[in-house]
C-alpha cells in the first residue's frame, strides 16, 4: 500500500473516529489557536504535534494520545501546514553563511515533512551516490542543472510542497539578493565566526579526512562576504 494511502485509511479507520469524537467531546468546540468557537464538526481538526507518518502512525503514543493533538478550526489547521493560499502561501527561506556554520542543521530543525530542501551538497549525494562533500568535477554540469531546475519549480510555485529551504555559502551579497528577489524568498544568515566554524568542522566525523580543505572553504568564504 502507498505510503499516503497507509495515513489516509488511518484517518478512516474507526478507532479514529471514536479517538476524535471523544477528544471533541471533552475539549469543546473551540479552536486551540485562535480561540474562537468552531461552527461546525467538518471545520473541527485534530492536529498532530508529531506529525504523523507512515513509520509512526502504528504508535500509539503518536496517533492516538491526547497530549499529542491540538484541536484546531479547518483554517488554523491549513495555516499550521501552510497550505492556506495555495501556491501564494508557499514561503521560501534562503539559509546562507560559512562552512560549518550550521546552515542544515538550522533546516533539519525548522522544515516540516512536506518542505523541500535544495542544497548543492545533498544534490551530489543523491546523484552520485558517493559520501557527502565527495564532489567530483565532471558531475558538476549536471547536478547545476537539476539544481536550477529546481529553481525554477520554487520561482513557479509549482509542486504541493509548503516551505523551500534553499541552503549554500552565498557570500557575495549581490547574488543572494538578487536570488532572493527571483524566488520571492526570505534571506537567514547562520552568523558564525571563522574560528568557530573551524572548531565545528574538526568534530565533525563527514569531514574529518578533509580539515585542511575546510579551513581553506572557510578562509575564502570570510575572504568573498559581504554583508
């Protein structure tokens, strides 16, 4: 069974219902958001504060505990996944700085299931298959390319994502601003020092083998920034 299709029955089955039905019987029909009264029992939603998944919806402990759902009007609850809007409510963030500055671990922290992360570095793991930071320079014409497509799919809107993470080292100020404009992003700096970056990348296990390239990365990536 497909993966959406396991999550959709789950919302189906009739221990969700009854689940559902007891926790609106309990809480009232008031929104846990805004506070208003919801109208009507097809505007009620009950909102995972762990999201489901096809991995965990058979945990109890997810799906079906009460400290684990929020009960939200309909529009809260499309707010709350940012699928209020359509396409024009899609939000796109632009996470720059240095090497070893923090950047992913800044996105892992922040995106939601339904987000996509465009990052060069992830781009060439995913195509070649090879360790990450492993970048050879004959690929690089092509994951460019399947980097810019999509580009173009966040400028467009296209697709049923929610939020685009775009993640790199954009020191030059005039190219991240001007990307920003193009896909109608927010910029976030990772503000990190270069010896702070330094330290991070000496303790990290993925680029352990490669300290002498990284602290010259991060020596010529202060070198090009502009604020």
């Amino acid at each position: 069974m497909a993966k959406y299709s396991i999550v959709k029955s789950f919302y189906a089955s009739s221990r969700w219902i009854k689940f559902r039905a007891a926790i609106i019987a309990e809480r009232g029909m008031v929104c846990e958001s805004c506070h208003k009264l919801i109208t009507t029992d097809r505007d009620a939603e009950l909102d995972h504060v762990i999201e489901l998944t096809p991995d965990n919806i058979h945990d109890v402990a997810i799906a079906l505990n009460p400290d684990n759902v929020r009960l939200l009007h309909h529009v809260c609850h499309d707010k709350r996944h940012n699928r209020f809007g359509g396409a024009k409510g899609k939000q796109v963030f632009i996470v720059y700085g240095c090497p070893g500055s923090g950047k992913t671990t800044y996105v892992n922290q922040n995106k939601s299931r339904n987000d996509i992360v465009v990052c060069m570095d992830s781009l060439y793991a995913a195509i070649t298959g090879l360790p990450m930071h492993d970048k050879p320079d004959q690929l690089l014409f092509t994951v460019k390319s399947t980097y810019d497509l999509l580009l173009d799919q966040i400028k467009t809107r296209y697709g049923k994502w929610s939020t685009a993470w775009v993640v790199g080292g954009y020191a030059d100020k005039y190219k991240r601003e001007k990307l920003a404009d193009d896909l109608g992003a927010e910029l976030i700096y990772c503000e990190c020092s270069c010896e702070e970056a330094t330290a991070r990348i000496e303790v990290d296990d993925r680029r352990r083998n490669m300290i002498v390239e990284y602290r010259g990365y991060i020596e010529q990536w202060f070198e090009k920034y502009t604020e």
